[in-house]
C-alpha cells in the first residue's frame, strides 16, 4: 500500500476512533491496536481497506513489537505516525489502592507508551520523519485526591515526551503531548449523565483535527505541548 500509515494505540469508541476516521480520511492507512476487537474489529469494517485491527497487550513488550511488524507487513509500510491513547484508571486513595492495580494502571498509562514509542521510532529515524502524539490528562499536571493511579502514569508519560522530544527532534521526529483538560463525549459519560450538554465536553473529532494539525505543522514551529478544554470549562 502506497500511502502513509498511522498507528492508533488505544482505539475506543471515542477519540481513538475518532483519530482513525480522521486520519483515514486524509488518506492514511490505519493500523488500529487494543487489547480486544471489540471497538476495533467494527471500525475496520467500517473504514474498509485503509484500516486493519491488530490485538495487542500495550504493556507487553513482544505483543508491541509483534502488532508493529504485522502493521508494516499488512499495509507494506511500517507506521510514520503514532498516537498513543491508551489509558487505565481506578479512583481509589493511595492508603486503600492495592500495589498490583497501581502497577498495572502505570503499565498502560506510562510504561505502553514507551514501547509503543520504541516499536515505531527505528522507521521514523531511518526516513528522518515521523510524528508521535501522546494523549495526556489534567493529571499529566496534577495529582488530584483519588487520582494517584491515574496521575502517577500521566507524569510519567508527559516526561517521556519531553525526553523524547529532545532526543530526536532534531532527528526529523515530531514529539507532542496533548494534555485534555476535561471529559470527553463518550458514550459512557453519556450513558451516565444523559442531561449533560454537548458544549461542555471535550469532542472527540475536534481533538482528532488538533492532533491532525500537529502532525502536518510546519518543522520550523513543531508544538511540544498542548492543553485542550471546552471554554465553559474551569482551569
């Protein structure tokens, strides 16, 4: 396949999705990877030739590498962009969260995001192009009470951006960091809140179109960080 490929970490019903639709629609081949096929196996359905769902286990380092071969082997061309969207939390006050949930909540919040990084940096470095985006949270900046399994991931992947950033920029490679400050439009929250209005939350294709246009900026003004929110919300 003759055509740029992105690869999408973490593809739920919401911005995951929304990523693959909007990349596929700029004419990308799309490799979606999650753990089941539950989001993804419909999605490549419904995006047809230019998407292919891999299951993959993004805390495990032969799983990762495996989806990004078979990814490079499917559309003929390894991944020139990455957007790593997985994410894991569970509320719970650091005296009353059990060591093993802790581990696995900074597994897929920190430690997928660095395999995912190293699976799909060598093509990039190679070809001296290519563009990473992390999703991060308002817990990339703050730890919040209930929130240590969330935030203690969240640092750590904003800093993994911020080295890797430095480290092979210069290098052709695009690093970002997209901080989302605030919900977004899930089926979930609207399942949970059906009276919420649209405008106070975070739209998953208004963020795929930012994460669009950072990988199509011009490398003479490359955005490292960027934060996201409705205007009606508070910061």
């Amino acid at each position: 396949m003759d055509k740029d490929v992105i690869a999408v970490v973490g593809v739920g019903p919401a911005l995951g999705s929304a990523v693959a639709r909007r990349f596929a629609g700029a004419g990308f081949g799309v490799a979606l990877m999650a753990r089941g096929t539950g989001t993804t196996g419909p999605l490549a359905e419904e995006l047809g030739g230019s998407a292919a769902a891999f299951s993959m286990d993004a805390t495990d380092p032969e799983a990762v590498e495996h989806a990004f071969a078979d990814a490079a082997e499917h559309f003929g061309a390894p991944p020139s962009v990455l957007v790593y969207n997985a994410g894991r939390f569970a509320v719970g006050q650091v005296a009353e969260i059990r060591p093993d949930e802790f581990e696995r909540c900074w597994r897929i919040n920190c430690m997928g995001g660095f395999l995912a990084a190293k699976a799909a940096l060598g093509p990039m470095l190679e070809a001296g192009r290519g563009t990473i985006i992390f999703t991060g949270a308002t817990a990339s900046l703050r730890g919040g009470k209930g929130f240590a399994n969330l935030a203690v991931g969240k640092f750590g992947l904003r800093a993994l951006a911020q080295s890797l950033a430095r480290e092979v920029g210069p290098q052709g490679v695009h690093v970002a960091h997209a901080i989302v400050d605030g919900q977004i439009d899930t089926p979930s929250i609207r399942e949970r809140q059906p009276e919420r209005e649209t405008h106070t939350l975070l739209s998953p294709d208004a963020i795929a179109d930012t994460y669009f246009a950072l990988h199509v900026q011009d490398r003479t003004a490359w955005t490292l960080e960027l934060d996201l929110r409705p205007a009606v919300e508070s910061f």
